[in-house]
C-alpha cells in the first residue's frame, strides 16, 4: 500500500514537554474543583504546583530541541486555564462572593486581563525583548491570588474579612497584564554557564527561606516582584525626563560662529613720495 504524500501525514506530538504541560492543565482543573468544594488552601497549592509544571516544560523542550506549534498552543490553552480562570474563580468563590456586582466584575478582569495577555504574548514574541516581558506574566499573577488566599487560610483570616483588599488585588493584577510595564523575564539566566559559588548559597538559601514559611515567603516574593516593574518603570521615567530637562550646549561650529570679530585698522595708502 503506498503511504500518503506528506501533507496528508499526521505530525507527532513530543511526549515530554506535553507531559509537564499536562500536568500543570490537571493542577489548575484541581484548583477549580478544590475551590467549588471550599477547600481554598489546597487550590492555591494546586496554582502555585501548575507554576513549576509550567516552568518545567518550555525548558525541557528548549533543552531536548523538542519545541513545536502545537506544544506551544497546548501551553498557551493550559496557561489560561491555570493562571486565569482558576486564580479568578478562587478569588471570587473565597472573597468576592459578598461583593455582589462588583465581585464579579473583579474577578472578569482578572480573567480577560489574563486572555489578552497570552494573546499578546503569542503575537509579539519574535518582536519584544527575550529579557522582558510586557505585563506582568500570567503565572505571576496568578501566584499574587493563590499566595493571599493561602496566607490568609493560614492565619485564619476568612475571605469576606478582606474582600476589599483581595479586590483590589485581583484587580491590579488584571491590569498589569495588560500594562505595558516591563517585567524581568529570567530568560538571561543560563543554565549550561557556571556561576561563582555565591550564586549556589544564594539558592540554598533561597529553598531554606522558603521552607521556613512557604504562604508568607511565596507571596512576599510575588509582590516584591510585580512592584519591581512600576519601580524599574518609574526610575526610567525619570532618567528621561531630567535628560529633556537638562539644556544642551550649543555644537562646536555654532560657537565659533557666534565668536566676536575682531576689526583691525587697515594701513594708511602709500603717498606720491614713494612712488617713482
């Protein structure tokens, strides 16, 4: 039997990349169904697991030279899953409930911000620079609504005593999506080139800080890190406008032309005495 011309071949789906993208699309699916039982806790752990399933996979698939288009729409669907409607649905199901209109409008632009900054992202990734992001990442904000609802849940605190403030976060962050703020990628960091010792301890002690107290170190992170874009965007700011403000000199050339002249007194015409 003769096989099919090409174009009408089935491509192949790398296995590996896929499986960690699988993985993170099932811990956002968990969030949402830990959220509808009211078991908020263990949905934002879910997020904060969909985070290094989704960290995992586009590295593996850099590193084992297995990128494809369809890898890339599958982690793009999974993102809006796990960093979009779940973080939105969790938030409002702990907190915005009560709000009445304004909960779920709160929650809406959560999830729209979070769908247009994948879009964006998809269409501009060969145009912006690989060491910025435009927006604050989906997984960022995502972290910013599992890690208040996983802080709070640990401390006792319920979700209507602090509606307000998880409204007002849930906001910022659907409008940072969108924001043009950029935000450090990460994508500079090489994992093939060595780095001085320093750089270890620091990790070490990252992983030390982290396991001390994971909701308050995971969420202070976070914020620390969707600031550090509006800091970075301020101080650039303001580097350009004291350059506009700052007078510029006059170039060499229109100086020396602006230079006074000097007029010297022409000598006197020679009388008929001296003439022959």
């Amino acid at each position: 039997m003769p096989l099919p011309p090409p174009q009408h071949r089935r491509r192949g789906i790398y296995i590996l990349p896929n499986l960690f993208t699988t993985a993170a699309l099932f811990s956002g699916f968990f969030a949402i169904v830990q959220a509808m039982n009211h078991r908020f806790e263990m949905a934002a752990i879910a997020i904060f697991v969909a985070m290094v399933f989704d960290g995992l996979d586009g590295r593996i698939a850099r590193l084992t030279h297995t990128q494809s288009e369809f890898g890339a729409e599958y982690d793009s669907l999974s993102d809006m899953v796990c960093f979009g409607a779940a973080p939105a649905l969790i938030v409002y199901e702990w907190a915005l409930r009560g709000m009445s209109k304004l909960g779920w409008i709160a929650a809406f632009i959560y999830c729209a911000g979070a769908a247009l900054r994948l879009a964006r992202f998809n269409t501009n990734i060969e145009v912006i620079d690989k060491r910025y992001f435009q927006g604050l990442p989906s997984p960022a904000a995502a972290a910013l609504i599992a890690g208040l609802v996983w802080i709070m849940f640990d401390n006792d605190i319920k979700g209507e005593d602090v509606s307000w403030l998880a409204c007002i976060l849930t906001i910022f962050a659907g409008v940072s999506m969108v924001s043009n703020v950029l935000f450090w990628s990460g994508k500079s960091f090489n994992l093939r080139k060595s780095v001085p010792f320093i750089v270890i301890l620091a990790l070490v002690l990252g992983f030390a800080l982290v396991s001390f107290y994971p909701p308050g170190v995971l969420f202070a992170l976070f914020i620390v890190y969707a600031l550090s874009g509006y800091v970075a965007h301020a101080l650039r700011w303001r580097r350009q406008y004291l350059a506009q403000a700052q007078p510029t000199p006059p170039p060499a050339h229109a100086a020396e032309s602006e230079a006074p002249v000097t007029l010297t007194a022409a000598a006197p015409p020679p009388t008929g005495r001296d003439e022959h």
